[in-house]
C-alpha cells in the first residue's frame, strides 16, 4: 500500500524530533502534581499518557485528529448513496491527521479486502467453544489465536527499533480486515442458527458488515457510525489503556487486541451497552410488556440506585456533559425511529435521569454516554441478542487501539512502568503515621 504508508512514515519522519527533542531538552518539566485520592482512586486525570489520535475535552467531548464528530461525518467522503463515511477514510485519517480524498480511501479498502480472509482454525475454535460463551470471549479468542500470524512477532529480531512501526501496521491491517467478518461469523453462528454469509468482495467495511449480519440498509451507514463512534476515546480508557500497555512490552497487535478485547467486556466499560438493554427489558418485563411513564420510570430509576446498582449509560470518568457519541446517535434516532417504543423509553430516560443522579449526588457526571443509545438501534434492526453489542463496540476500538499502537512504536515510547507506594507510604506522606 504505497500510499498510505508512504504518508504515514513521511508523518512519522516529521513528528519523531518533536518528541525526541521534549525528551533531551525538556524532560524534566513538570505537567501535574498527584494526590492520595489519585493514586487511590484509579489513577483518575492523572496526566500521564500521550498521544495524538484523538483528545477528549470534558465539556466538549471527543475529537479525532482535531475534528468533532459532527465535522468528521461532514468533511470525510461519503459511500455512494450513503449518508456515512467510510471507516477506511476514517482509519486514514486516524493514521495521518489528514482527510483522505477518494483514490486514498479506494487504496485502503482494496488493501482490506485483499487482506479479509480469516484463517481457516480460527473458525475451527470458534466452532468448539460451547454455543453459550460470551461473544467478547469468543472474539478475544479468535484475536488471541491468530496471534502466530504476526509479522512483528515473527521478525522481531531482525527488525531495527526504527522500523518496529511498519510489522506492527502491516499486522494492525491484517487485523483490521478480518475482525468484521469474525464478529458476524459469531453472530450467525451463535444466534442465526448458524447460517454463514459470506463476505462480498465489492463493498466497504461497514456495508460488508452488514452484509454478513444479513442486515438491510440503513445497517450499513449505522455500522459505519458505530465503528466510528467507538473508535478511540484518548488513551487512559480501560480498553485503550490495556492495548497500550500490553503493546508497550513489545507484544504484537493480536495479543494486545485480544486484551484490548477483555477490559472492554466490564459492566463499567463497553459492556454497559449491554447492560442498558438488559435494565431496560427489565424494568418493561416487571411492567408486564408496557413502557413505564414518567414517574413510573421516576421510580424503577431509583429502586436500581438503592439497590447499590449503577444507571448503565449514564456518567463518565472524564466526560462532563451529554457525550456527543450518544448525541450522534440520538439524531439517527430521531431520524429514522421516531415512534419506536423502545427508542421513546430511552429518550425518557434522558429526562428523568440526570436530575435523579443530581438530586442522588454521587456521580460526577448524570450526564448518557455512547452506550446509553447504541443497543437501542440494533435492537431497532433486529440484532436483539444484546451480549452481542459489546462485540461490535470492541470491532470499532480495534481502530483506534491499533493506530495508536503503530504511532507509539514510531515515537519509541518504553515500556510502561509506573510505581506502586504501600498504605503506610502514603500514610507517612499524609502525616498520619
Ligand atoms: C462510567 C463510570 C464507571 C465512571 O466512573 P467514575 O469515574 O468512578 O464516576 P464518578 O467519579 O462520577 O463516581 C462517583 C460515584 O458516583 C457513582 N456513579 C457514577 N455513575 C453512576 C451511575 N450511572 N449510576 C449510579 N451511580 C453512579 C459511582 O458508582 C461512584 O459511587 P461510589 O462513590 O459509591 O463508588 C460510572 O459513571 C458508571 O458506572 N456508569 C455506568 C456504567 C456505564 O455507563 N459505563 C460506560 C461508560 S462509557
């Protein structure tokens, strides 16, 4: 792929003094100070990671390379007859900072393509774990297994320091092109009585997904928007923070995928997709198939809060205000499921639960996140096997875990080793011993 690489490493080249001369000249400026309750408390805002992909403001949200979401789904081009944006364009842009134009884009989903087919045994051990595995042990599995694919893995001792990046994005396509298909492999295996379809060969990413989901238009524009929503959220997130760490022992992109894969699967973390799903055919299940009304919902809201239960899709560890992930997701709703029940529960539960959360006072932000909206559309176009959402979130990350992983490994960042202090450290350090 003489293009985008060329003008990834021809990015790399410009970038590498920036950090090279932070390193020597200003290593030792100091940017944060860390308190007990930081250290305690999960690392919370500690600034201690780097990178350049994607920056998450806490009032603003999210954006990719500089752009917001409403600007990237504006200013990438656009699948012919589609209202999204190609992931492939979208993983250029992640990759370099710029815009593709079309030939770009049509580069990188050729490269795909002739990179989608998925090795024969992965199939095989997927088809030998009990029908009832969860789908996210399933796709870590599968991740984990064609590890022996790795080129970096293989070439790691020939290879010079200054080159890991290229092994390491040469197995980051690799991936990238297999994981749709193994995600809608498990699908139809596991919930569509096991009626394979497979790949078309002339559609882009999202719309091959959709394909092999054996899900009509508009599924495909929305596996676009989910693989984009998802992609990356800075570095210090569960999912994004474990590839980065894993991929920081030199381990290649199939380990640190599969880990990425595992610290997604929490109920605080992406599973929460699934988890508003389950909550929400909960609470129309106790009311005997009906949508609750307003103080209806008042109540189940609290009954889940005092059972010392979290709202799943509603708070975040950084974001500050309604998450523009959700909100992007809310305007297809509001386009395309206007009057669908379930849709009506969610949006009700807009209302009802932040000043809840407020007039509760614990969570920092009452605010939905990504996953508050996300099960809502798929269960809209038939994929109600809700343990399955998480799989399509982790499909999007891949997309982001592995570009940083490549820009990580150009800028030679280390290992990560930060230090651990025992209680009576920090007791001596508070005064109190
Ligand atoms: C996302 C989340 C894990 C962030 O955690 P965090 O950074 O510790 O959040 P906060 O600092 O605001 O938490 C402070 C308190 O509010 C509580 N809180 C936060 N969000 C809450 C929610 N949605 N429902 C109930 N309580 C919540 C926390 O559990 C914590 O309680 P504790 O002091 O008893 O432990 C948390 O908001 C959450 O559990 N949300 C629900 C799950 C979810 O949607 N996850 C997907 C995130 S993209």
């Amino acid at each position: 792929m003489a293009g985008l690489k060329d003008k990834l490493y021809s990015k790399i080249q410009e970038w590498r003094p920036r950090t090279t001369r932070l390193l020597k000249e200003y290593g030792d400026v100091k940017v944060d100070d860390v308190t007990i309750s930081q250290i305690i408390g999960g690392m919370r805002d500690i600034k201690c990671l780097t990178t350049d992909i994607s920056y998450l403001d806490p009032m603003e949200g999210i954006r990719f390379r500089g752009f917001t979401i409403p600007e990237v789904l504006e200013k990438l081009p656009k699948v012919p007859g589609s209202e999204m944006p190609y992931v492939e364009g979208f993983y250029y842009l992640l990759l370099t900072g710029d815009l593709p134009t079309d030939e770009d884009i049509k580069e990188v989903a050729s490269e795909f393509r002739k990179r989608q087919e998925v090795p024969l045994y992965v199939i095989d051990i997927l088809r030998t774990m009990p029908r009832d595995t969860h789908p996210m042990t399933m796709l870590s599995a599968a991740v984990v297994a064609m590890q022996r694919e790795s080129i970096f893995a293989r070439d790691y001792h020939k290879l010079n320091k200054m080159d890991y990046w290229d092994a390491t994005y040469e197995d980051s396509l690799n991936l990238l092109a297999k994981l749709p298909q193994i995600a809608a492999y498990i699908y139809r295996m596991k919930y569509k009585g096991d009626t394979i379809i497979y790949p078309d060969k002339d559609l882009d990413m999202g719309g091959n997904f959709a394909h092999m989901m054996g899900i009509d238009t508009p599924y495909d524009d929305i596996s676009r928007l989910y693989f984009i929503l998802h992609s990356d959220h800075e570095s210090g997130n569960v999912s994004a923070h474990t590839g980065h760490l894993i991929a920081s022992a030199l381990s290649d992109i199939y380990y640190a995928t599969s880990g990425m894969i595992n610290g997604l699967a929490g109920p605080l973390h992406g599973l929460a997709n699934q988890e508003v799903l389950a909550w929400i055919q909960d609470v129309i299940h106790s009311m005997d198939g009906k949508i609750p009304n307003e103080e209806e919902m008042k109540t189940f809201v609290w009954n889940t809060l005092k059972s010392g239960k979290v709202i799943p899709g509603f708070g975040h560890a950084v974001l500050r205000k309604t998450d523009p992930r959700y909100t992007a997701q809310r305007e297809f709703c509001l386009k395309y499921l206007q009057g669908d029940p379930i849709f009506k529960f969610v949006d009700l539960l807009y209302k009802v639960v932040p000043p809840i959360l407020l007039e509760q006072g614990k969570a920092k932000n009452p605010w939905p996140n990504v996953d508050a909206q996300s099960g809502v559309i798929q269960w809209y176009y038939g994929v109600r096997e809700y343990d399955f959402y998480t799989v399509m979130f982790a499909v999007g990350r891949a997309l982001g875990v592995t570009a940083n992983i490549i820009w990580g490994r150009a800028l030679g960042y280390p290992l990560e080793r930060p230090k651990s202090l025992t209680t009576e450290m920090l007791e001596k350090a508070a005064g109190i011993v």
